[in-house]
C-alpha cells in the first residue's frame, strides 16, 4: 500500500522521534553516574541538572527569535541536531583531559550541549505545529511518543547492562562510558537525515510564511496579555519548580541509599519507559474524549506521589514497582503538556510563543535542582522529599483550578492554532 505524504511525514518524524530518544536514554540515565565515576561530589551533580537550563535561558528567546524568521524549520532542526551531535564528540574526549579539569569540562559540556538542545525542542514543536493540527497531530505526537518510550527503554537497558556486566573497573567503565557518547554521535546523524525526509504541506509551509513575519518589540506585550498563555505557563512552571526540585535527590538516594550501580539505574529507566510506552494510548484516548486539561491534572498528581513512594523503601524491586506507576503518570504528564500548549497558541508566532514557555520551565530546571541540594543537606532526604511532596500535590491543583476556570475565559482570547 502507497504511503500518503503525511503518512510518510508521520513516519519520518516517528523514526526521529525514535533516534533521538535512543540517545537520551543511552546517557541521560548515566550521566550523572558518568561523573561519579569521575569523582564527583553533590555540587556537581546539582550543576549537571540546573547548568543545562540556564544556558536555555540565556538563548531561548533572543536565538528563537531570530529562528522564527526562518522559514525553513525542518532545515533549522536538522542543523540543530547536527550541531547537538558535536558535544557528544567532544564529551567521549574529556577523560583524556587530567584530573583537575576533567570534571569542569565535562559540567560545562553538559550544560552548553543544552544550547542546541533547547533550540531544537523549540523548533522541532513549531515545525511539528505547522505540519499536523487538531486530532491528527494529538495521534501522531502519540505515536513518536509511544514508541520512542520503547525503544529508549531497550538503549536504557543496553547500556545499563553493558556498563554492569562488561567493564571490571571504574577505568574500564569510564570507556565504556566513551563508546556510548561516541555512538550516541553516530546515531544523531541518522536522526538528522529521517528529519529532512519529512515533508510539509505547501499550504502549512505557507502559512508558516504568512504568519512568522518576524518578531518586534509589541508582540512583547501581546505574549503577556494573552491571559490563557500566561496563565498556563505560570500553572506549568508552579508544578515543574516542585518537580525539578527533586530530581538530583532521586539520583542521589537511588546511589547512596538503594546503593544502585549502572544496570540497576539502567532498569529504572527500562520500567518507567515501558510503562509509558503501555499508556499513550490510553492517555491518549482521553485527552481525545475528555481533553488535555484533566490528562495535565492526574498527571501531575501521579508524579507528586513519587516522594511519597520512595519513602516507603529503600528496596530496589520496590523502587523498580514504584517506576511503573511514575511512567504511566510521566506519560500523561509530557503528552498533555504539548498538546495542551498546541491549543492555546495563537496563529502567529507560534516559534517565539514556545521559547517562552520553554524558558519559564527553563529557569525551573535551573534553580530547583539547587534548592532541593540545599534541602538534602539541611534537613536530610526524609523532610526533602516530604516538603517536595507537598509542594507537588499544590502546584498540581493549579492544573485542576485552570481546568474548572479554563471555560470562563473568553474563546476569542486565543484562537485555537492546532
């Protein structure tokens, strides 16, 4: 059977989708473990989590200012993209550096590899919303979802099992640790080729045309009295303070507490995406019968009872349960937050509209890490995750008071854009 060209496009952008979690999920679960091996202490692992989003901070808005003049997107992405790749070049190099900078420059690698990488999140989203709107981007978005989940969880695996079983000392594990980066190279060129093989409807193409004529001053104030877009973006960036506050902390009790090594750490990530990958369709199914704002709200309620959970063990075939429940809520939670977005854009400047969003989950992502550091040492991993329980259940009522509210705020306030 011959493949429409949005079919094809679906497809390409899929395979993308697949490419790119593949590399996440081949360091990201170990990147922090890649410097623990290295000699790093708590600070560093702090920086590892909130250096990345300050530099998004920093060229967010001005860089996606100038990309929203580009016509071209796809052309943008795949730059991007290749770009992205040199950094995992690089870090495969830095334990050839000596002792006393091999750690700076591997933080600093870390953090600046997120000026492409933030970029492209932002263009690849406005490339995407220029290509499907309504249901059928709400399915396909599912669907690279859905299936980067699973094969990011069999790279998790992978290299999880490899990193345990194969190296015999930190030495060794370190060069393994080479090799991943240096494939994680390779696979970004082929990410980047599936990219430029997706095809966009002339009609979108020209409405991206049309309507990104470039941005001035004024559309400064547009973006801040568009009451739906603020609100949201407050709602979201209130419950990510509280979710990025915990991430160094869950590292730090899985390697300190639950003494986990790579494979185990690996295993984490293997449960949780498995049971993502099990529950965009469902998730999906609802946010199609019921709408994004209820999906965005469980969600985000699901995720508040992981401090809870983990304090309840210290067991890692409990954490390893504890996983499956946090993936069907991170599912739920990533899928709406998109789609959620793609229908309160307006239909200009949709590019400019996403870095800002982006930004204000950015300046989280930089300064929670830090507090929920700070707090670990204060007050020990028990009072810290119990506050950043807390903090999580009331910022994910936000989503259900928008959600109640949402109907009182005037439809022509915000054109629906996908």
């Amino acid at each position: 059977m011959k493949l429409s060209n949005a079919q094809k496009t679906a497809l390409f952008l899929i395979l993308e989708g697949i490419a790119a979690a593949v590399i996440l999920n081949l360091y990201n679960p170990f990147t922090q473990m890649f410097a623990k091996r290295m000699g790093a202490g708590d600070i560093h692992i702090a920086l590892i989590n909130s250096l990345p989003q300050l530099v998004a901070i920093l060229v967010l808005i001005p860089c996606s200012i100038y990309i929203d003049k580009v016509r071209n997107k796809k052309l943008a992405t795949c730059l991007l993209i290749l770009f992205n790749s040199l950094f995992y070049a690089l870090i495969a190099f830095v334990p050839f550096l000596p002792d006393g900078i091999r750690l700076i420059f591997y933080v600093l690698l870390i953090g600046l590899m997120n000026w492409p990488g933030s970029l492209y999140t932002t263009t690849w989203q406005s490339f995407f919303c220029y290509t499907f709107s309504g249901n059928e981007a709400n399915r396909v978005y599912s669907l690279r979802s859905k299936y980067s989940a699973f094969f990011g969880m069999l790279a998790a695996l992978v290299a999880g099992y490899i990193l345990a079983v194969v190296p015999k000392n930190d030495s060794q594990r370190v060069a393994v640790y080479q090799i991943i980066y240096a494939a994680c190279f390779a696979i970004s060129i082929f990410q980047s080729v599936a990219l430029s093989k997706a095809k966009q409807e002339n009609s979108a193409v020209q409405a991206c045309e049309i309507t990104d004529s470039g941005f001035r001053m004024k559309d400064f104030r547009e973006i801040f009295s568009n009451k739906r877009f603020i609100i949201y973006s407050l709602c979201a960036f209130a419950f990510h303070v509280s979710w990025h506050m915990g991430w160094p902390l869950f590292f730090i009790y899985h390697t300190d507490i639950v003494k986990a090594n790579e494979f185990q750490l690996g295993m984490i990530s293997v449960i949780g995406g498995l049971s993502q990958f099990l529950s965009y369709s469902m998730w999906n199914r609802v946010v199609e019968k019921k709408g994004g704002s209820i999906v965005i709200f469980l969600g985000a309620l699901g995720l508040a009872m992981n401090p809870f959970l983990y304090l309840m063990t210290n067991h890692i075939l409990f954490v390893l349960l504890i996983n499956v429940f946090i993936g069907v809520a991170v599912a739920g939670f990533n899928l709406s937050l998109f789609c959620n977005l793609l229908n309160i854009l307006p239909e200009n400047k949709k590019t400019v509209y996403i870095s800002f969003f982006n930004t204000f989950i950015n300046i989280s992502g930089f300064a929670s890490p830090l507090i929920g550091v700070w707090m670990n040492r204060h007050t020990g991993i028990v009072k810290a995750f119990l506050i950043i329980g807390l903090f999580r259940i009331i910022t994910s009522m936000f989503f259900a008071i928008r959600w109640f509210t949402d109907k009182s705020i005037p439809a022509d306030s915000c054109k629906r854009s996908c």
